[in-house]
C-alpha cells in the first residue's frame, strides 16, 4: 500500500493510502492539518501546496495549470513545491514525503 508522510510544523504523520488516492484527499480523509483543498482538486486553489522532501517512485512532470497555481500559493514557491492533488498514490510514487507550508499549519 503507497505511504504518505505529512511534516509539519509540530507533529508528523503516516498514511497508507488507497491506490490511486491523491495526497490531497489522503490528507483531508485522514484528518491532516494544513491541506484544505478548497477546488476539490482541479488545480485552482493551490491549498493543497506541499514540499516533496522525499520520493520513492517518479513524480508526474507539473502541468501548465499546476505551474500557474504554485506562483499563487501562500507560502512562496520552492524548487520542490507541488500541489497535492495532483501526485497519485501508487501511480506517481509508493512512497511520499511532504513537507506541509507553514501558513498552512
Ligand atoms: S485542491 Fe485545489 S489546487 Fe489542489
């Protein structure tokens, strides 16, 4: 089953997600602090901003309306700055480690 790890500023959590699952939603079905989701995952809020810190499988190339959202994030964007909707479970890695914004937390 793909993991998630959640930093944040305080506390760290891991999650099996389901197959297929975003780190968006495995966020919000699990309680995680800091990821809102507020579009629902169509790439148009940006309140699922995460750093990847660490990922075992190949992350999706950012699409043009990822990279648009990340110049509008609350936290400014890094190199490894990524929206959580859009990385799979199983299908873009199998195992994950983010980092979540300290606005967001
Ligand atoms: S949930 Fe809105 S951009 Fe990811």
């Amino acid at each position: 089953m793909p993991r998630i790890v959640y930093i944040g500023s305080e506390d760290r959590r891991e999650i099996d997600a389901e197959e297929g699952q975003s780190v968006m939603r495995a966020a919000i079905l699990n309680g995680v602090d800091g990821i809102v989701g507020e579009c629902g995952g169509q790439a148009m809020c940006a309140t699922c901003h995460v750093f990847v810190e660490r990922v075992e499988g190949e992350l999706p190339e950012i699409g043009e309306d990822e990279d648009e959202m990340l110049d509008c994030t609350a936290d400014p964007r890094r190199e490894n700055s990524r929206l959580g909707c859009q990385l799979s479970a199983g299908e873009d890695f199998a195992e994950l480690e983010v980092r979540l914004p300290s606005s967001q937390v």
